[in-house]
C-alpha cells in the first residue's frame, strides 16, 4: 500500500515532477506556465472544501456543474470571472484525473446528465481568458490556451494519473520522509 502524501508542499513537488515529465517529455509541450498552472489546480483540489468553494446566494454549496453556470451568469466582474476559471478547473479535473467519476456525476437523477463537461470547461476557460485587466492580465493567456488546447491537456492529466498510480510505495515514501525532514 502506498502511504499517503500528505503535506502541500510533498503534493506540490510530486505533482511537478509527473506533470513536467508528462508535458515536456511524453508530449512534447514545454510550457512552464501551463505546467504550473495545473500543478497548483492539482494541488487546491487535493482539499475538498476548495473544489466546492463556491456557493449560490441562498449559502448552498455549488456541486453540479449546471448550478455553477447558472450562478456564472448571475455574477458580474471578478466574481463571474472567478466562477468560469473554478468551472475549467472543474470539469479539466475530473475529466483528465478521474474520468471514471464522470459515469456518478453525469447519472441520470443529476443536474448535470445533459451537458457535456468537456465542451463547458472550454467555454468557462474561453470567458475566463477574457478578463485580461490587473490582476488577470498574466492568467489569461494560459486560460485562453486551456480552452484551447483542453483535449491535449485532459490526456496530459489522465497520463499523469497513471503514473501516480504506479509510483512505487518507496517513491511516495521519499516524498513524504522529505516533507517530514524539513518539518523537523
């Protein structure tokens, strides 16, 4: 059995090195902006509570992928551009590291059955990319490349998957017994 990683910055070092080996080597995409960007989405939906961090204005947390649209359309400026980024994030995640969720989240008895997560994740990336004043200047473009590239970078992530679900119980035991030296 694999022990758990367990600290951000063990996850962070661990994601880093499977998403550049993935992207630089296996694909050929040297990209350190992009690289980054998913290590870190990586990294905030390791905690549940980030991944379901937004809410409607009656306080409900937003689970489906519909209800996050809908919520996007009724917001304006930073709050809407947050949204649209948070539902990339969303639907790149689950459809490039765990696809086989995809079958429980779009069942039949869900909001989100009818829509196609692959197309919306494109699209949130494209309106997000379009906020391009300060502070979103620098993330924009990256997000513009998501939306375009959003099929490459799914296949990069469900790639990266699998590699971690290889990694020996020694890899993820150095990576833990590193965080745990420098913690001490």
């Amino acid at each position: 059995m694999i022990p758990l990683v367990t600290s951000e910055d063990s996850l962070r070092r661990l994601f880093s090195a499977l998403t550049e080996h993935t992207f630089q080597v296996d694909l050929g995409v040297a990209d350190p902006v992009l690289t980054d960007y998913l290590v870190e989405m990586l990294v905030r939906f390791t905690r549940s509570a980030e991944m379901y961090r937004f809410r409607d204005v009656e306080g409900r947390r937003l689970v489906e992928v519909v209800d996050m649209v809908s919520e996007a359309g009724q917001r304006e400026a930073k709050p809407k551009r947050e949204l649209h980024r948070h539902i990339g994030d969303y639907t790149l995640f689950w459809t490039g590291v765990f696809p086989e969720a995809l079958n429980r989240l779009q069942a039949v008895d869900h909001k989100d059955h009818l829509i196609d997560y692959e197309q919306q994740g494109r699209q949130s990336y494209f309106i997000a990319s379009k906020f391009e004043d300060d502070p979103y200047g620098e993330e924009a473009p990256v997000l513009r490349r998501l939306s375009q590239d959003y099929d490459l970078v799914r296949f990069g992530l469900n790639r990266i998957r699998e590699d971690w679900d290889k990694l020996p119980a020694e890899t993820a035991e150095r990576y833990a017994s590193e965080d745990n030296s420098q913690n001490n």
